[in-house]
C-alpha cells in the first residue's frame, strides 16, 4: 500500500466512525471513539485502554473515563453494530438444537443453529458439518483477541464492558466493508 491508500483508509473510517456521532452526548466522546479506534486499529502491543492512550498521546485516565463514566448511549452504538451484522439475511428469527453424541465415547455436544434444514437450501448434514467444523471460528476468536484487543480487557463494571466491547467491533466491521 502507497502512503496515498493508506490515507484514504483512514478518511474511510473516520466516515464510517462518524455514522455512531449521534450515540455520543458531546463532542469529546466523538473524537475519544475515534482516538479508542485509532489505537485498537495500530500496532500496540496490549490493546486495552492505558496502553492505547499512551501510544495515542493522551492521558490513560481520559480514555478509561471515556469507556466507564462518560455520557454516551452503548446500547445505541450496540444495536446499530449489532443490526449492521445482521442484515443481508445472515440471521433467521428461527433456529435448530442440534444435539450430537458420539456413539464411541458418549460424548455429547450442543450446537445452535440460525439456520433451518429445509430451508435456503439447508440440510441436516450441512448444519452437522459447519457446526464441526471449529477452526474458521476458532480463527475468528484469535483474531478478534489479537488484533482488537478482546485479550486485553481490563474493566470493571458492567457499563464498561457493555462500552468496551462495541468499541471494539465497530472497527472490525470496518474492516469488512468492501
């Protein structure tokens, strides 16, 4: 990538942050989301609140604040990350228990699915073999812990949790905009 793409880039995400503008009381929260995303997004080594604010030049208490007892709506920035993931009809409002026991060694497994056999082409063997099959998941797991900062949570508090973790999907999805 050219200096020039890498540039664009970062417009791009800044356009795409500023679509969550209104979740945030004042304009502070706004660029503090922005300053979160910037440091999920770098190489810091640990990416939980001191560590990115120190590599972002600003002070670790302003960005645990930000993510514990600044005013702004979580749960909006929540469900507008959460309907952005469940659109395109990746999600059915029915879904199948699955229960598999292996006759060998009587071990049982529980698998939920958001699909239905007989439906969008669905079968029973389809949903038995993507729900054995762990590593794309598992994959999805460790990237999410390395690279946006899940392993290095450091909060206390349900409303920072509740904060933290939409932080940290939204430049996930950034990143799967086509």
């Amino acid at each position: 990538m050219t200096p020039n793409d890498i540039e664009k880039l970062g417009k791009l995400l800044w356009q795409f942050l500023d679509k969550f503008s209104d979740c945030f009381a004042r304009p502070a929260g706004r660029r503090l989301l922005r300053t979160f995303v910037n440091g999920l997004l770098s190489d810091v080594q640990r990416k939980n609140a001191e560590a990115i604010a120190l590599q972002q030049n600003v002070p670790p208490r302003t960005l645990q604040r930000f993510l514990e007892s600044m005013v702004w709506d979580e749960q909006l920035l929540r469900d507008r990350c959460w309907r952005k993931t469940h659109t395109d009809d990746l999600v059915s409002n029915q879904c199948t228990l699955i229960v598999a026991r292996n006759v060998l060694t009587s071990e049982t497994k529980f698998f939920l699915s958001n699909r239905v056999p007989g439906r969008d082409g669905w079968t029973l063997r389809k949903l038995l073999h993507v729900a054995f099959e762990r590593w794309p998941i598992e994959d999805c797991f460790r990237e999410a812990k390395e690279e946006f900062g899940f392993d290095h949570f450091e909060c206390r508090g349900y409303r920072c949790i509740q904060r933290h973790l939409p932080s940290v999907v939204s430049p996930w999805e950034y990143g799967g905009i086509d």
